[in-house]
C-alpha cells in the first residue's frame, strides 16, 4: 500500500491554516524540506515527519489514518478560486483540496518583470499552459522560447525550468500540472 505523503501533509497544513513557513518555524525545518515533501521530491524519515506534524499537531498513527473528504465541488466562480501565490506572481487554483487528486489546474498572472526564480524548477509529472495574454519566457533545459496570446507549452517536470513575463504588461496563462506540485 503506498501513501502520498505529500498530499496528505498539505491538506493537513491547510486545513489548519498554516503556510509552508509557518509549519517550517514550528517543526525546526527549513520551508524547503516542506515543499520537497509535499511535493513528493523527498521522503522524510519517521523522526522528521513526527517533527513537523508536532507543528501541527497531529500525531503519526492520526496522520495515516486520516481521511479527508471527498472534493464534491465540480463548479467554481472566479472568487472561488484559491490563491497559492505571492508577491508579484499570481497561482488561483481551482479548488482548494487537492487530496487524492492526480491534477492541478491554475489561472497564473505574472506582473511585468516577474519570475519563478534564478534557480529553474524541477520535479516531477508533467505541466502545460496556455499564454492568454501578454508575453511570457519560457526555458526548458537549454531551449528559450518567448510565447504570446494562444502559445502554448507542454513538457516533462522533471526537465530544470522557469518562467518569467517580459514586456510591460502581465502575463496570464491557464496552466495544468500532474501531479499536484503547490
């Protein structure tokens, strides 16, 4: 039997209202091992996720035990959207619990000059979008390509990339990703 610990912890984070950094202070880890395990990039030891469900608290036996509820929302207005974003870069994803869900759909705006970071993504599944308006660069691996309204990307996880809106207006794209990554 395999359990997707990763999922499991960011439902259990969110349904108690706390960030990543949050959960990170709490647990004495950094926000990065966080989002390595729920991510499913890294697997944590017993002892290290006793810590960070310590965070929370949960217990280890409550934690694999828990079963949250089925999505039942198959609807979504715009105010319904959830935002997973910060700063200058916008992620409303549609639905709030992605538990036991193999899909993330998001509606992304990026601000003139915004990026995903100087360090390119990687992890894994696969991820496309469409650019709605705006301009967006892309780099995969060692190709660059700038996309405009109706471009559009697709391409393994796994390959090192980022984003970032170039001209002077923002940049909105529809974006998928399997496995859920935020």
């Amino acid at each position: 039997m395999s359990v997707d610990i990763g999922n499991r912890l960011r439902h259990l984070r969110t349904l108690h209202n706390l960030s990543q950094r949050e959960l990170a202070r709490r647990a004495g880890v950094t926000n990065s091992t966080i989002s390595l395990i729920e991510s499913n990039a890294s697997n944590p030891s017993v002892g290290a996720l006793k810590r960070i469900l310590d965070g929370i608290p949960i217990g280890l036996a409550e934690f694999f035990a828990f079963q949250p509820e089925k999505p039942r929302q198959f609807f979504y207005a715009a105010e319904e959207l959830t935002e997973i974003g910060k700063g200058a870069i916008s992620f409303r994803q549609v639905g709030n619990n992605l538990f036991g869900r193999s899909l993330q759909i998001l509606k992304e705006c990026y601000q003139p000059g915004a990026d995903t970071g100087k360090v390119p993504l990687v992890h894994e599944g696969e991820e496309g979008g469409i650019v709605l308006s705006g301009r967006l660069e892309v780099i995969v691996e060692d190709e660059r390509r700038i996309l405009g309204p109706g471009d559009a990307y697709y391409f393994e996880s796994r390959r090192p990339h980022r984003f970032r809106c170039v001209g002077v207006v923002p940049c909105e794209v529809i974006s998928a990703c399997t496995p859920p990554t935020f």
